[in-house]
C-alpha cells in the first residue's frame, strides 16, 4: 500500500496543498520552519489518527482559522485505491472517515495503514522518562496486534477508576480486589507481548546499528517491569495498605521501562550525539522490519531530517538500506538541498523531489 496523493487545508502553517506523490522515494527539501515536518506529520495523522508531536489537536489549526482537513488516497497491491479523511473542527468533535463512513471509534483505524516515523524529537527516547518509551512500544503494538490495543485502553480506564477507588476516605477491600483481579488481567497480556517485542528488537537494532556505525559496540533493549516479579494481582495484594496511604497504584504496567544500553550502560549517558541517532535510526528501521513482516507489506517510512549530525559514511550506509527492495514508499525531508539533489542522483530507485516555501510545495522535474 502506498500513499498515491495528499489533499491539506489549514492543517499548521500549510493553507492549501493537493501532492502526488511517488510509490517509492519521495523528498522534501526546504528552510526550517517552511512545512517539511508538517507535511510528514499530516501523513503520519491519516495512519495514526493524530499528529506525531503534538498531543492536542489544537495544534494543528493553522493560525487564526477554525477547521482544518487532510485527505489521502492510497493504492493497494491490487491496485483498488481508498480515501482516508480527517476533519477537524475547533466547535465539534474530529471525524474520521474511510470513504464515506465515519469511524465510531479511531481505534478501529489503527493499524490500516502501518506507518513509522523517525524525527529528531525521537531523541526524547534516550533523554525523557519511562513514559516516552512506553509510548513508542505502545504505538508500534498498537498498529500490528488489535489486542494489545484493547487490552491497553482497557487496562488504562480500569487504573483509572482504581485511582479514584483508592482516593476515598474507605476503600471496601473486596471491591479493591475485584479492581485489582481485572487489571491484573489486563496486564498479563500487556506484559507477555512487551517482553516478546524486546526480544525481537533487540537482535534487528544491534545489525542495524552495525551497518550504520560500523562500530562493535553491544546494543540491547532492556525490558524493566514490576511483573518481572510475579502477577501484578499479588503485587498489588502485598501493596494494599501503602496504597491506601498513598491514594494511588503504585505497581503495574504503566510503570515499565526499556532501557536502551550501549555496552551495557544507558546510551543517554555514555552516547555520543552520533551514536545516540545511530541507535535511534536503528531502532526505527528495527520497527519497519518487525511491521513489515506482521503485514506481508512494507510499511509507510517517514525519515524527517536524518542525516543531520550523521557523517557522510553514515548517510551512505543509512541510504544502502532504505534504497533495497525491501523498503516500500519512504518520505525523507532535509534542508540542505545539495545533499538531497546527490541522494536523489544516487538512488537507483523511483523518486520525486519537491520544494516547500510557506507550507507550499512545487515538484521538482528532472
């Protein structure tokens, strides 16, 4: 499945775009601040349902106005094509809409269209809490098992509604229990499918990571969590009166970690601003492999500015991989226009070149 065109209004800093683009390589070359991101992001949106960075839709009005809209239409391996919208309203809920009907749940989308985006807000990865790496586990499970994503959203409201249990002045024990008894549930499942995604992370990051740095150094994701130490319904039963005290659930899933180790120690502390990216570039191709095969197709890749901080070896190495058979429709975004002009003369593969100025975007014939 690839993304044929791309129709925007008001959606950030870009009043009105329609862009074909191509099935394979597709780069966007412009200053920062003219609308490369936001181009990427608007595709990552018609996947994900909504924006990459922001955690608000209202971030995503252009300035001073009241709606916005993107509309992409994608082309199956039978060549059947489909339209995916999004509107947005500042007076009335989002819609999302697959042809003519309308999702009554955005969770239904997930996973439609499989997408992965490497940026260089990733570096929140190495540098932020537990809750930027467990947002990224969640987001990349999300799209390839329906499950998981059940399973979180439910595990989320229970903890809620546990939460505001344990706020009370009494809390009824049985009542503790029976909340404790579902979440656990809930967990079990979150847990078994966070250690196999590990697993499986690991080794693909580590041969990534080699042929980007040509390095030897080990690299390992670690998985850290309460249930390491037995089911969380009998953690939570030894934790029963702390929390009372404390008005809140202290052990469960929402406290996971990965730790992402270079020779054994955190990469935020011992990387190099080089190898912080390699390994973030790594982990993202790790992803589209893992997608890749959960889907029998390639994901949809999104690569916004890449090869700033990586030398010219790296950039090499970076596209050797992204150019192979295996890789599908890949949108790359730089701001150094000779840099992407010897990348696109480079490639052996079919690619389209645009320049964006002001959120408008011209393609570059020839």
């Amino acid at each position: 499945m690839y993304l044929k065109r791309i129709s925007l209004t008001n959606f950030k800093n870009i009043p009105e775009a329609q862009i074909e683009f191509s099935r394979g390589m597709n780069c966007i070359n412009g200053n920062n601040g003219q609308g490369k991101t936001n181009l990427l992001d608007a595709i990552y949106y018609l996947s994900m349902t909504k924006s990459y960075f922001d955690a608000a839709d209202r971030f995503t009005f252009r300035h001073g106005e009241q709606t916005a809209s993107v509309q992409g239409t994608y082309v199956s391996a039978d060549d059947t094509e489909e339209t995916i919208t999004v509107l947005l309203d500042k007076q009335a809920p989002k819609q999302v809409r697959r042809g003519k009907k309308a999702y009554e749940r955005f969770s239904d989308h997930i996973g439609l269209i499989p997408i992965v985006m490497s940026s260089p807000t990733d570096t929140a990865l190495v540098n932020d809490a537990g809750s930027e790496r467990r947002r990224f586990v969640n987001t990349f499970l999300s799209q390839t098992d329906k499950a998981y994503l059940r399973n979180l959203q439910d595990y989320n409201q229970l903890l809620m509604q546990r939460n505001k249990l344990l706020k009370q002045e009494t809390v009824p024990a049985d009542l503790l229990d029976v909340f404790s008894a579902r979440l656990a549930e809930y967990a079990d499942y979150i847990y078994h499918k966070r250690a196999e995604l590990c697993d499986r992370l690991t080794p693909l990051v580590a041969r990534y990571h080699a042929m980007l740095s040509d390095d030897a150094e080990e690299v390992k994701l670690q998985y850290v969590s309460d249930l390491h130490n037995g089911s969380l319904e009998d953690i939570l039963r030894k934790e029963a009166e702390r929390e009372r005290i404390l008005k809140y659930t202290t052990a469960g899933v929402h406290h996971d970690d990965i730790l992402l180790l270079l020779d054994g120690h955190p990469l935020r502390k011992c990387g190099s601003q080089g190898q912080q990216k390699s390994f973030l570039i790594a982990l993202k191709l790790a992803q589209f492999t893992i997608m890749k095969e959960s889907y029998s197709f390639p994901p949809i890749l999104l690569l916004d500015d890449v090869f700033d901080k990586l030398d010219s070896k790296r950039v090499a190495q970076l596209l050797s991989i992204v150019a192979g058979e295996d890789f599908g429709q890949i949108f790359i975004t730089d701001s150094n226009k000779v840099r992407l002009g010897q990348i696109v003369a480079a490639l052996d593969a079919e690619c389209a070149m645009f320049d964006v100025e002001e959120g408008r975007y011209t393609r570059i014939e020839g």
